[in-house]
C-alpha cells in the first residue's frame, strides 16, 4: 500500500516516523531515505536504536533552488536504496520526496513506476505531493498549518521541530 503524507502543516515526518515505530514494534524491517536533509534528527537518532531499521541520508542539507549537481546526486543515490529497499523491507519511507520531486531532483514518472512495483509499504512525505502521487495512494493524509510559533517569531526548537 502507498500512503502520501503532503500539506504545508508540521508533522508530516514525525507520522511517518511513527508509523515506522508501529512497524519495528511489529516485528517489521523498516528502510527510511531521507531526501533534502542533511544532518541526524533527533527522530532520526532515536530510531536507530532498533534493530530491523536501515536509514540512509540522503540530502545536502542546505539546498536552495536551483539545484547544483550535489544534490541531484544525492537524490539518486537515495532513489536507487529505495528501488532496492522495497524488494526486502516491510515498509520503505521515502520522507521529503515530494519536495525532490516538486523541485525536479526526481522525476514523477520514475518514482511512479518505481511504488507501482512496491509489494511493501511505501510512506512518501512532504509538501508539494505531484497529483499523481495522490491518486496512486491507497492512504493520503494532508496536513494543514493553522497556527504555528514561527508565525510569531519563534525559531524552530531542538526536540519539538527537529
């Protein structure tokens, strides 16, 4: 099954994190590729703690439109570990792939092709979630920001944001 995390509210990838917690504490092997990021979450630290859990980081962390050549590689990279994640893993959560996506650092039509084939879980997350994405999913949650500390002026806090 395909589930779509998208919206411009907080909490995109802390569902999908916990969504892999429920999978861990199930018996399940979880493989998680985050694209765009570039450095260790806390959420990040904390599930890598179990066993049956692979991440693979798979961003510069400091990207800004345009793209440089860097962080078209680093897609890729996390790209191929998912085509070869979802042959062995349970579930395979692909956060911020949206945003790779809505940016052009992966095409749609290759991400499509490569769940179309999943016989696991497959989580994709983060804002900008192509239409088509949407309507292969059997699971679209989209989150929606009402009110958020930043509006404020409130930068954003180790534990709670990241």
């Amino acid at each position: 099954m395909i589930h779509v995390y998208t919206g411009n509210g907080k909490g995109k990838t802390t569902a999908a994190f916990g969504l892999a917690l429920r999978a861990l504490g199930n018996g399940m092997k979880v493989f998680i590729v985050q694209f765009m990021k570039g450095g260790e979450s806390g959420e990040v630290r904390a599930i890598k703690r179990f066993e049956n859990v692979s991440i693979l980081l798979s961003g510069t962390g400091r990207f800004l439109p345009p793209a440089k050549e860097e962080d078209y590689e680093k897609a890729r990279e996390g790209l191929e570990a998912a085509k070869d994640a979802i042959k062995t893993y349970d579930m395979v959560i692909l956060d911020e792939i949206n945003v790779a996506v809505h940016f052009g650092l992966i095409e749609v039509e290759e991400l499509l092709d490569i769940i179309r084939k999943a016989e696991c879980e497959v989580v994709l997350t983060g804002r900008y979630a192509d239409r088509r994405l949407i309507e292969v999913a059997d699971y679209v949650t989209i989150f929606q920001e009402l009110k958020h500390p930043y509006m404020r002026g409130v930068k954003a806090r180790k534990g709670i944001e990241f």
